[in-house]
C-alpha cells in the first residue's frame, strides 16, 4: 500500500465519529453531527483565547507561545527574522499513553527479525 493511501486509511473523520456514536447511541446523525461541531467550536474558540482543554485519560491541548527566530528563506538563502507566534500543543493522558505503548509493543512483537 502507498504511504499516502496507508494514511487515508488510518485516518478518522469527522463523518466517521459521527457515524459510529450515533450507531453506538442510537442518536440521529444529525444531532450528533450538531452536538460534535458546536462542542469543536467552543474548543476552538477558548483555545483562541489562550485557555487550556483537558480531557482527563486522553490529553491536554495548551497554547504556547514560541519564541522568536531566525529562519533562513530556502530559495534565497536569506536569513530572515521570524517573529513569536502561539501554538497548539498536545500532551497525552495516561489513558491515551498506556494504550499507545500497547500499540508499540504489538508492533514490536509482529515486526519480523
């Protein structure tokens, strides 16, 4: 499988988690679909806003502000100043930890030697 289409596969949607809490639910799609964008809006906006969104188990997403530097245009070779800037940070929760580990260690045990 190609790499780009490897990535596809793995990918969730947003249609995807929809789709499966409503099946798993019993909700309608339209309803979850509602429920899951006005939730991702108010994460959206008070990540703007520079709070913090923890979700215990699974993670923490932070804004960080980056400090300035010098970067170099790649075409030019011209050193340039590139100013501060606020990021999206992602920390995950034991949960989320435990089961990546769990993802390693299969991986590790399936790869041949």
């Amino acid at each position: 499988m190609e790499p780009e289409k490897e990535v596809q596969a793995n990918t969730l949607t947003k249609r995807d988690l929809v789709n499966q809490i409503s099946e798993d639910l019993g909700f309608t799609q339209s309803d979850v679909a509602k429920t899951i964008e006005k939730a991702l809006d108010i994460i959206t906006t008070k990540l703007g806003e520079g709070k913090r969104w923890e979700i215990r188990n699974f993670g923490v997403f932070e804004v960080k502000k980056r400090a300035p530097r010098k970067g170099r245009n790649p075409k030019t070779n011209v050193v340039v100043e590139v100013p501060h800037r606020y990021v999206v940070t992602f920390k995950a929760g034991k949960e989320l930890k435990k089961l990546l580990a769990d993802l390693s260690n299969n991986l590790k045990s399936e790869s041949p030697e």
